[in-house]
C-alpha cells in the first residue's frame, strides 16, 4: 500500500494514541506511550538484610570494581559448624583419635597372630609327643615277644622239631594278642565275596558253580586293618565263570 494511502486511513482519535480506521471505537486498542514510570516502594528504598550487614558499594569502573565486589561479603559470620569446639584435632593430617584406635587394633592384631602362631607349634608339639609315647608303649609291649623269640633262636640246635614249632606258635599267639589289642585286625577272606575296596584281584580261577561267581577262592597274602582304616589289601585269587554258559 502506498505511504499517502496508509496515511489516509488513520484518522485523529478523540483521545490520547491512535486507532485504525474500519475498527469500532470498542474493539480497537488504544496505543500509549508512558513515559512517567516510578518505583514500586514508596519512599526510600529498603536496604536488603544481611547477618553481617554490606559493606560499602564498590566502585562502579575499573579493576577495583571486581574486587571490591567481592570483598563487600561478609565472610567473617561462617556457620555454627565450623566452630572450635566442633571441629577435630588434627595431627599430621589424620584424626588423632582414629590413628589412636587403629594403633591399638594393630597392637592387638600382632598380639594375636603371635599368641595363635605360638598355640600352632605348641599344638603340633603336643601331638607328635602323645604318638610317640603311644608308639613307645606300643613296642613296651612287643618286647616280651622278641625276648621269647631270642630264646628260641639260641636254643639247642638239637631239639626236636616238634617242640620248635610248639614254641614258634606260643610266640604267634602272643604276638597277635599285643596286636589285636592294639587293634590290628588280619583279613583272610577266603570264601567271601569278593571286595575291591578291601582285596586286590591278583588272578581269577574257573568257578566250579555260578554260586561261587566273584567269590574269593584263595588268599596269596592276608591284609590288615588298624581300628578299622586299611593299612594293606589283601592280595587273593577270585572265582570268575565268564565265558561259560
């Protein structure tokens, strides 16, 4: 639209602003310019309150102004918690109770490694010394039987035969009552079923009836146990009828 055109279209309001033509006076909206703005408070301006008050404005221009900005807080009023009576004494960087309680716990922990390395050996000392004073009764008790064995060894090489093998069993017998009571136990298991936890399977032989099958047929060398752990398996021969029909 040309500007004499524009122009032509604004009429003189009847009061203060402008309006635009073709807009009833109710619908249009009046244009002010306001020039006289004031304070909101009335009367002197409230200074803003502080716990330490302000300091002095700064200057408005320079480097001084900067600084002045920030030394114009207060610092000096800190929290309630950093006052001397809630804060802990320091040394050498750490809290002197803690570095109290954790040399005492370190004192503790050494007196305690030591005490327990001490009832280690004390411990294992005690042991070794009980079985060798069981070990010691143990043979007290053998010793009878090799007197009485020495005795037949220097015994007349005359002697009858008879009476040889006569004092040979007395000394057997002797013998095997010092062991069971000391609770060794012989394993002879002929006609038994055969037990690999117990014998060891040397040679197998034709069973005479499939009755007998896996049955112990004979004992190359008995075993033994001690209070009932295996101290050696007995080696046997071992009825098998595989391959018969």
């Amino acid at each position: 639209m040309p500007l004499n055109q524009f122009r032509a279209t604004l009429t003189p309001p009847p009061q203060e602003g402008y309006y635009l033509s073709g807009v009833s006076h109710s619908e249009c909206v009046q244009v002010t310019e306001r020039t006289n703005f004031r304070n909101d408070l009335d009367g002197e301006e409230r200074p803003i309150d502080t716990p330490a008050g302000m300091a002095d404005p700064a200057a408005d221009e320079g480097r001084s102004a900067d600084g002045a900005d920030i030394a114009s807080t207060d610092m000096s009023a800190g929290p309630s918690s950093r006052a001397d009576t809630t804060q802990p004494t320091f040394r050498g960087g750490r809290n002197a109770r803690v570095e109290s309680e954790l040399t005492e716990l370190q004192d503790r922990h050494l007196r305690l490694a030591a005490e327990f390395d001490n009832y280690r050996k004390r411990s294992s000392r005690e042991r070794a010394e009980l079985a060798d004073r069981a070990q010691a009764s143990f043979v007290s008790k053998l010793l009878d039987v090799l007197d009485d064995l020495d005795r037949l060894v220097a015994s007349d090489p005359g002697t009858p035969l008879p009476a040889l093998r006569e004092g040979l069993s007395a000394v057997d017998r002797k013998l095997w009552k010092e062991l069971e009571e000391a609770g060794v136990e012989r394993i002879d298991p002929v006609g038994t079923a055969f037990d690999p936890a117990l014998h060891e399977a040397v040679s197998t032989t034709q069973s005479p009836d499939r009755s007998k099958d896996q049955t112990v047929s004979a004992t190359f060398q008995p075993g033994y146990r001690f209070k009932g752990a295996l101290v050696r398996p007995a080696r046997v021969q071992v009825y098998s009828d595989q391959g018969q029909h």
